[in-house]
C-alpha cells in the first residue's frame, strides 16, 4: 500500500526491484550503535559500496562490528553515558573519520532530537526523520494529541501530563474518568520503563512515585500520564518508508504480542489476527498519524487492538525497529539501504511503493537471560555458538563464539528469522531453526521459545499480549522424573567437563580484522564507482 510517486525514481531492474545506485548514496558512513544493528548497516554499506566507520567503547574493542567495519573510532569507556549516548563523542568520531553521515541505528540516540539537530548543525547526515519530528513524536502526550485531532482513535486516557496538584493530591476527577485498571506510562520514552498498572485510585500516588523516578533516570523527564489498560490486547503495528519527496510507503504490518515486562520477544508479520477490512483501517490510521509531521526516512506506528478488535493509536516510533527484518522478508526489500539512500535524496523506487507482502516471516529474540527467573539478564561468556541456516532462515547476530558479553549493555545476542509460504510452514521452519540453534556459556532464553512453538495459543495465531504472564510465568513446573533426569544430566557433565580446565581465550579476535590487500579492494571498488 502507497500514495503516489513523483518522477524521477531509480531504474528499475527487469525484475521489478530497485537498481543499486551507480554512483555510493555517500562516501563514508558512521553507525552510531553497536552489536547486531551496527553489524546490520554494516553489510548494507558495504553492498552499497560505503566505507563504513563502527563507535566503540572500551567494552567493545574486540567485538565483532569494531572488526567488520571498514574503520572504527574509539569513543569513551564502558558506561553508555560516556560513550554510546555522548553526542560529542559521537560527532567528534564522525570529524575524526570524515564521515558525510550517520546512521543512529536504534535505541542509544536514534530517538534524541538534540543528537539529530547535532548532527545536521555538524554538517553531516542524519539517516532518519527531520530532528523536528522526533522532538514530536517523542512526547507520547503530545503524540496522542496529534493523533486525535488527525482522527486517530487512541487509547482512551489523558491527553495532559498526571502532575500533582499544588497541595500534592492528585486529579482524582480525570483520574476516574479514565477508569481502572489503568497503565501509568512515561511521556519521553518506551521499552517498558516507567511504566505501571494501577488497578484502584489508591494505587495511583505510590505508582507516579515509583515509575516517574524511573523515567526520570531512563529518559531525564519523569513526565507521566495514564491511559486505560486494554485487556486482553494484541500489539500490532505498521512499517512506513517515506522519502523527501512527499512519496510514503505502507509497508504491512508486524504482530508483536508476545512480550515481557512491555518488551517484545517474538514478531510476526502479517498478523494472524486482523481481517482483510482491519488491514486497511490500520494502514490508513498510520498515513493520517505521519500525515501530522515533517516524516521522511523509516519508522512505525504502534496499535493496540481490543477483544472486538477495534484498534487505537499508542505511539510513532521515528527510527529502525528491532524487528525491521520481518517487513524485509515478506516485501523483498532491503529497509537499511532505503534509510541511507532517502537521507541522500533519493525517492522511492515503484518497486518500494508497490510492494506487497508475500509469504509469512516470523522473527524470535535470543537473548542472554533466564526464562525461568523473570527474564533476568546474564553475563558472562559465549561458549558453544551454533547458529542455524538452510532455506529460509536468517540470522543476524552481533556475538561470536568465546566472546565475553558486556554488563553495560542489552543483551539481545541475535535475531532468528525464517520466511515460508504460509504461517504453518513458518512455524515448521521455525521449529526445525530453534532445534539447530546452539548457545554454550550462558543462560539464553532458547527454553522458553522451544515451549512457545508449542504453545496450543500461539499456534492457532490466538494469543494476546497477556500469554507470557498467563501461561509461562517461570516456566512449566518439572515433574519429578523430569527433575531426575536434569539431576542425572548434570553429575554427568560436571564428571566428564567438571575436571578440563575451561581453554583460554583466544589472543586474537575471531573476528579478524580485514587484511591491507582487503581494505585496498574495498577502496578501489568505491572509487571505480564514484568514477562512473
């Protein structure tokens, strides 16, 4: 689904898809994020033929996108706020590189209009939305407010900031009218921080303490308001391309309703739970919401849909969502390429704009943590590392074997994804995926998506963004049989692998670094471009 086109696209090539430009969108491009997404925009620059410049911190000097990269900057220790979420460092980075552009990636700044205005003021590129339409569309409140008056339904809830009054009670009137249970949610920010349900008018005061400290400490704002909790819901949402021409892209969308703690784990795209009619409705909410601002480049429109399913706007989030490789896979269309050649000026391809999804993708999280203990994440060191392959099946990860994995940061390992023709055949292929995956050294949450495949729910398409609390909690309780074996499985391997002293880790990456000869093609492959 699209608006019309201007003229002047790229060729197409005969089989309908979008030519690679002749000439590189840029020269030298800076990805200002980490782990798999600064791999991801890696590879596209390089299929595009741009020198691409990877950030580190000291924690990541060895880890695989400082290596892939063409070249990379050091900008600061460890802690995020000395390094990945330093906007100077970060823009110094870009001088010392001599970038033309930078791509935020998601989470860190990707979201920080004060970085994308930092960026354009530093005389480069920012590849996202204008620093205007972030600042925006990252005030939730005032997101709602656009929605509303573009006609938008939005969960129902107050469309001004929950402050105290003077005498530090609280708005009980407005409190009331939006009825309980109802979520307390942080204005600046997402991911679940600073978010609370409050079942009663009692509840609310001890709430605002507790989630406006955390959003206070996660986002620097600890603005709050509250909206009615919908339940049981499904979390569905719309992927938009648009370039600087007025051209805009509906993209499909992605179901995302098996989460934890408000965080998604599993994506799939198309939703098994919307209709023909409920598609389009969606479709036509998400123009009318990027209708409301100065939109070019990617970024998705959240929905909540309820048990009748009526749906209602949550949020615009203006950047790469994790889970952009699912829209991939079903349109054939390469997101981060797009990003960079939009931020160049390019318009979009009739290719872009007629694409239809084909097929259904599915996309599960790995992440280093324990299922069984809250989601809790984990450190330590990759062992065994065994991804799958085979039709169908893609991963993008940003780890290694024997690799140590930073407490600083999130710990997502890598995406799985597998594209089929149908949704059964993608769980199968699915299936099949989890079964190759091998992941030594460290908790993962592998358990819990071997038992999701299963789950009767899942399998039917008919879950909502409550069957994670409702059915896996901690996981199924082991019988005592199944304890037994567990038990006998253990001594096993701690008397066959409990007395081997653990190898040290290898002096050099296993990630090498490009050799001279490498670098020296990869340069002249870029300039016989740019010489065309």
């Amino acid at each position: 689904m699209a608006t019309s086109r201007s003229d002047g696209a790229p060729s197409l090539r005969k089989d309908g898809r979008a030519a690679i430009p002749e000439r590189p969108p840029f020269r030298r491009l800076l990805i200002a994020n980490r782990g798999e997404i600064a791999v991801r925009v890696i590879r596209a620059c390089r299929e595009l033929g741009i020198e691409s410049v990877a950030v580190f911190s000291d924690a990541d000097a060895e880890a695989m996108h400082t290596r892939m990269a063409d070249r990379s900057e050091r900008i600061g220790p460890a802690p995020a706020a000395d390094s990945y979420l330093s906007i100077d460092a970060v823009i110094d980075a870009a001088r010392r590189s001599g970038a033309q552009a930078i791509h935020p990636g998601y989470g860190f700044l990707s979201e920080n209009a004060t970085f994308a205005r930092a960026v354009e003021e530093a005389g480069l590129v920012f590849v996202g939305p204008p620093a205007e339409t972030i600042a925006s569309l990252g005030d939730k409140l005032a997101a709602r407010r656009s929605a509303t008056a573009a006609g938008v339904p939005v969960v129902p809830g107050l469309l001004v900031s929950l402050d105290a009054r003077a005498d530090g009670s609280m708005p009980v009137d407005d409190l009331a009218a939006v009825g309980f249970p109802a979520l307390l949610k942080a204005a600046a920010g997402g991911g679940g921080r600073g978010m609370r349900r409050v079942d009663r008018l009692g509840d609310v005061g001890p709430a605002v303490e507790s989630a406006g400290r955390e959003a206070l400490a996660a986002f620097g704002d600890g603005t709050l308001y509250m909206e009615r909790l919908i339940a049981p819901a499904r979390h569905v949402e719309v992927q938009l391309l648009g370039d600087r021409h007025g051209n805009l892209a509906v993209l499909g969308e992605r179901e995302c309703s098996i989460q934890r703690r408000h965080q998604k784990l599993v994506e799939e795209s198309p939703s098994p739970a919307i209709s023909p009619s409920q598609r389009a409705e969606l479709a036509d909410s998400a123009r009318r919401v990027a209708g409301t601002v100065a939109f070019h480049n990617a970024a998705t429109v959240e929905f909540l849909l309820d048990g009748d399913g009526k749906h209602y706007f949550l949020e615009m989030n203006t950047r790469l969502q994790v889970e952009h490789g699912v829209t991939e896979l079903v349109t054939g269309l390469d997101l981060v390429a797009w990003q960079i050649r939009i931020a160049a000026g390019e318009r979009l391809s009739e290719a872009v704009l007629a694409a239809a999804p084909r097929g259904h993708a599915i996309e599960v999280r790995i992440y280093a943590e324990d299922p069984h203990r809250g989601f809790v994440p984990m450190a330590g060191s990759i062992g065994a590392w065994r991804m799958p392959a085979g039709p169908g099946v893609r991963v993008d990860a940003g780890v290694v074997a024997h690799m140590s994995l930073p407490i600083e940061y999130d710990p997502l390992l890598a995406k799985l994804l597998v594209h089929a023709d149908d949704r059964t055949a993608a769980i199968a292929r699915l299936r099949r995926a989890l079964d190759e995956t091998v992941v030594g050294g460290v908790q993962t949450g592998l358990s819990f998506l071997h038992w999701l495949i299963e789950a009767p729910d899942f399998v039917a398409g008919t879950y909502d963004t409550g069957l994670v609390d409702q059915q896996w909690g901690d996981g199924p309780d082991l019988g005592a049989e199944e304890r037994s074996m567990a038990a006998l499985a253990a001594a096993q391997a701690r008397a066959l692998f409990g007395s081997r002293q653990r190898p040290a880790a290898p002096e050099v990456s296993l990630v090498p670094r490009p050799s001279a000869w490498v670098v020296q093609a990869r340069r002249q492959a870029v300039a016989r471009r740019r010489s065309r």
